[in-house]
C-alpha cells in the first residue's frame, strides 16, 4: 500500500501550530515513515496538485481565502482542522464583536482601504468546507496531533474528549484554580490537552473551544460562589470563543 | 502481633529506612492541600494532613494503566506491575474504599489481573485521622475507624505513635525499625479515645438515618425533584466521580506506534457523569440527560454496589464536596432531601 500524501496549508494565524509539527523533532521521520508530504511550506519546497489528507492551519478571514480552501477540500479525501484558528476560529474571532471597517482603520489606519488589506468576518474552517476531523488548541498538543494523524492512517475514528478540562486537572491532581480565586474556564472547556495551563499555575483560557454541550447557565450561576461576576465571565470567553455557539453569555 | 510506641523521632528513622529500602509513597503538601506521592524523606511525610485531592487508589488502579502490549499477527502480552511498595499514611475512610474495591476486583471468578497485582505489591501503612477535612463525613459512614485491610496501623497520640502490625507483612515492616518499646496499657487508651473522638467528630455534614436505610430510600426516589434541581448546575465535568476513593469505572483505548503494527491497550479512569459516559455504537446514550447522569452516581453508591457488596459505597471523604465547582454534590444533602420526602 501506498504511503497517503499528505499536505498542510496555512492561513491566518501564527503558524505556531505548525510549529508543534516540526518540533516532533526525531519523531517527523516516524511521520513520514507513515504518510508522505508532499506539500508543506514551513518544512518543504514541493508543491502538489493531490493529497489524500489535507490539513489546514488558520481561520478563513478573506474572500480569496474561501476560493482558496475550497480547492484544498476539492483535492483531498481527508481534511483536516489544525489548531484553534482553523477549528473554531479561535482569537481572530475577536474582530467579529465589531464592525469591519472599524476593525481595518484601527488595525491599518490611512491605508485600510488599500485592496490587498480587505478583511471579512473570521470563519473557521468548516463555517467554509466540511471537515473531517479536528486537532484543537493554541497551539496544539503534539500527542493529540500523533494520535489523529495515526487514527487517519489506520481508517479509525480518533478519539477527542468531549469532556471539559476538569477530568485532566483531577487526573493530574491539580488544585482546582477557583480554590485560587481565579475565574478558570476548564469547566466549559474541550479536554485533550491535559489540563496543560492549570498544571502550569494559570486558569484555562478555554483555546480548544467549548465542550459540546456545556453548560453554561451553571458557570454564569456559579461566578457568584466566587464573588465573580458574568461580564467577568464573558470577558475570559471572549478570547477564544467570541461568536461561538453557547459563548453568548 | 506487635503493638509498639514510637516517638516522633523514632517514627521518622523508620520511614527512612523504609524509603531507603523500597519505593515508598506517602502523604506530602501540595501547596496549601495534600497528595500521594514519591517519598524522598521522612521529613517531607505528612501524617497530620486532612484530605489527600486524589485517594491513594490511584496505586492500585492508576489513572493511565498500560493492560497489553499487541503486535500485527496476533501477538500480545499481558503488562503487570507488581513491583513491590509500601503505601504510607492511608486514612480509614480510604482505607474502607480499598477494601470495597478488593470485594470487586478480587471477587472469585471475577478477578481483575492488574488490580490484584499491585493490590499484593501493596504493603498499606493506615493511619488514623489527626486534622478532620473540611467536608469529611466519615463519622456517619462509619468508616472513621478501619479495622482491617492495612497491614499496620499508626495512630498518633499524646507522646508519641502508638503502631500496630496487622499483618506478616506488616510485622517485617516494622522489622525495619529496630528496637522500639511496646505500647502501654495506658498508649492503647489513649489510641481508643483518639479513635472514639474521629467516630464523633468526623461529621462535618450530618446524614439522618442509617446509611444501610439508603438502598430503600433510593429505591422509591426515582422521581424525586432533587435531581433536577440539582444537575441544573452541573457541568458534566465528572469531578465528583474522579476524586472519588470509590469509583473505580474505566475506559479501554489503543494507541498504535507510528508503524501502526504494534501497539499498546490501556484503560484510563471513566467517569459516570461525563456526557458519553453511557455512549455506545450507533450514537445511542443510555443516559443523555445531565438529571439522568447525576441520579446515576447516587445509585450507584447507595444501591447498586451495596446490593453487590452488602456495603455503602461511599466512605464520606468529602472529596466530591470540594471538588465540585458548583457545590452540588454533596451526598449527605442529597441522600437528606431524599429522607425528607419531596
């Protein structure tokens, strides 16, 4: 059998998720042992017309970036979202809470105007394309990244917890951050990162998106417990997860 | 067997012969709270502590536990621990919980190979309870005092540590030490009031009736609004359920290496009140709704294990009080309101 070819593409973000990728250091060799990469600008100069897995780094903030995707998603059998930008949109959402013109003044000034600055509403990237399968997080974990790619390559469905962060504090015996007094969004948030920030002495910043189905009229109940209030709560859910469905608190 | 009086100073060179004889984990801070972990020194050991965050279950059915390494072909081969430790400070409460969890996993016919390796690896150090946790409700589950299970017991006392063997194993243990003078009559009085005193005084939350009467009691409370009013703020984030000495479910995953031709099968801890807990093929969910899930725990530690067992699977650690963000899982409140009536 044939190695999959695979491609990985970015648009808007840091790239940092990419980055996640080639820090598997020793590791890329098992990885392209598994597929072969045949298109992938941060690591490699070749350019391809046909990939079976294509994996797509960055939220869709422009028209072109549309047309652009959706020959990615024509050429491909596997799509997949990299990191928080591409699977909910993440911290380019932000600019969605105003009103575009404002956000090109404010960010280019007199030149907001010029046609290669035109900005539209941040998507991710199945507002765009249908996608297959998600590696959430800002930035990614490499392990999750290991276990989605391997799922792929194996025909098997790979495993994302739908649970919130709270599981992966409790494994690692954490402190829970509210006993700190901090407003922690770990209990709304998607797990899979094994409670990286909390074990690290900060609250969740909730960049894997919300859990499915969480609940959030309890944690707008709850901030009362400790002496927070709701604005405090939108404020934090804002960063990551501004117009996501269930962040409108 | 011995029972023998150890001053403070004699206790500490005996754990620091026991950590230099084995791997030892013990009691330690963890901030302003309390874990298991790795001893290096008896001074690190913390017998006065309150609560431990996890209980020391987690060595005897660890949160990721590696059950079989598979090759292409058929190949496979069992992975057991049964490297030797020795489990320092073990409250009653928690103590009682590894004794359910042996009526489960060591069951004739029934036996969990893993469990029952590092269960006879195990040597348990108990210890009774010097500072009550703030949720702690032991007293009325009448687990503030174990007598069984530990291979010795510590119990601290004005003066010293009265330190009982309970076990062959337990007696080599306390080979370790050395020359130690035996407990006096009056040592032992003084360990009975300490234990008479926990029975009393571990009840930071209060359960009316006998914890025996709940299997009844849950058996005509299906319908009870208390489990709507109270899932209403749960997060569904299975806190309750993992801190817990008691629970014991887990999940079953595979994790190839990159060759996809061999690979690892490994269970890590479930939890009965996250959303797929009760997910099967086929995208049904025997329990979908939050009230449904939430119900579930207090069954299953009021109804379902006691019917097994004959014993209450709630030791009441308090654990899941203060674990629980939106303070809604509290046993004793619920198993009251049931009491009460609607």
């Amino acid at each position: 059998m044939s190695k999959p070819r695979l491609a990985i593409f970015d648009f808007a973000c840091c790239e940092g998720c990419q980055l996640q990728i080639v820090n598997l250091e020793e590791e890329i060799l098992d990885l392209i042992s598994l597929v072969d990469p045949v298109e992938w600008r941060e690591a490699i100069s070749d350019q391809s017309d046909t990939y079976d897995i294509a994996i797509v780094e960055g939220s869709i903030t422009r028209p072109e970036d549309e047309e652009r995707v959706k020959k990615i998603r024509e050429r491909s059998k596997v799509l997949i979202a990299l990191g928080a930008c591409a699977a909910i949109g993440g911290v380019n959402k932000l600019k969605n809470n105003f009103d575009m013109d404002d956000v090109k003044k404010c960010v280019y000034g007199k030149d907001a105007d010029l046609p290669h600055l035109n900005t539209a509403m941040t998507k991710a990237v199945d507002e765009v394309v249908p996608v297959d399968f998600y590696v959430h997080g800002c930035p990614i974990d490499r392990d999750e990244f290991k276990h989605v790619v391997k799922s792929v390559a194996l025909g098997k469905k790979p495993n994302i917890p739908v649970y919130p962060v709270c599981v992966e504090c409790k494994l690692r015996e954490n402190v829970c951050r509210y006993e700190f007094n901090e407003l922690c969004l770990g209990p709304i948030t998607r797990a899979g990162c094994g409670a990286r920030c909390p074990s690290n002495g900060s609250w969740c910043f909730g960049c894997r998106g919300l859990a499915p189905d969480p609940n959030v009229d309890a944690a707008k109940e709850v901030m009362d417990k400790y002496k927070k209030t709701v604005d405090d709560l939108r404020d934090r859910i804002l960063l990551f997860n501004s117009k996501q469905e269930h962040a409108d608190v | 067997m011995a029972i023998k009086l150890f001053k403070k100073a004699a206790l500490k060179k005996w754990v620091d012969s026991l950590i230099a004889g084995g791997r030892v984990f013990g009691v330690q801070a963890k901030g302003e709270r309390f874990a298991f972990g790795p001893l290096e020194k008896a001074a690190d050991l913390r017998l006065d502590y309150d609560v431990t965050i996890l209980p020391p279950k987690k060595y005897l059915q660890p949160q990721t536990e590696d059950l079989v390494k598979f090759s292409k072909g058929g190949g496979y081969e069992s992975v057991i621990d049964s490297e030797p430790f020795v489990l320092l400070g073990v409250h009653p409460y928690d103590m009682a919980a590894i004794n359910q969890m042996d009526a489960i996993f060591l069951k004739d016919g029934e036996v969990d190979t893993h469990y029952k390796a590092r269960r006879e690896a195990a040597t348990i150090v108990a210890c009774d309870v010097e500072s009550p946790s703030e949720n702690v409700f032991a007293g009325c589950m009448g687990t503030a005092v174990v007598d069984k299970g530990y291979d010795v017991l510590v119990t601290a006392v004005d003066g010293g540590y009265v330190v009982e063997t309970a076990s062959p194993r337990g007696e080599k243990l306390l080979a370790a030490a050395g020359e130690v003078p035996d407990a006096s009559k009056k040592d032992m009085k003084k360990r009975k009031a300490v234990q008479e005193k926990n029975r009393k005084r571990l009840r930071k939350h209060e359960l009316k009736g006998e914890p025996l009467g709940l299997p009844c009691l849950l058996g005509k409370s299906e319908n009870h609004p208390v489990w709507e009013e109270k899932a209403r703020l749960c997060y569904s984030c299975g806190s309750c359920n993992l801190v817990c000495p008691t629970c014991y479910c887990f999940d079953v995953q595979d994790d190839t290496d990159w060759t996809l031709e061999s690979g690892r099968r490994y269970r890590v801890w479930d939890a009965c009140l996250l959303a797929d807990f009760a997910a099967v093929a086929g995208g049904h969910n025997f329990r979908k709704e939050r009230a449904a899930r939430f119900r579930h725990r207090y069954y299953r530690k009021g109804k379902y294990i006691p019917e097994k067992i004959g014993e209450i699977a709630c030791v009441g650690c308090g654990r899941c009080i203060t674990a629980c963000t939106a303070k809604i899982a509290n046993p004793v409140e619920v198993y009251n309101r049931l009491t009460e009536g609607c």
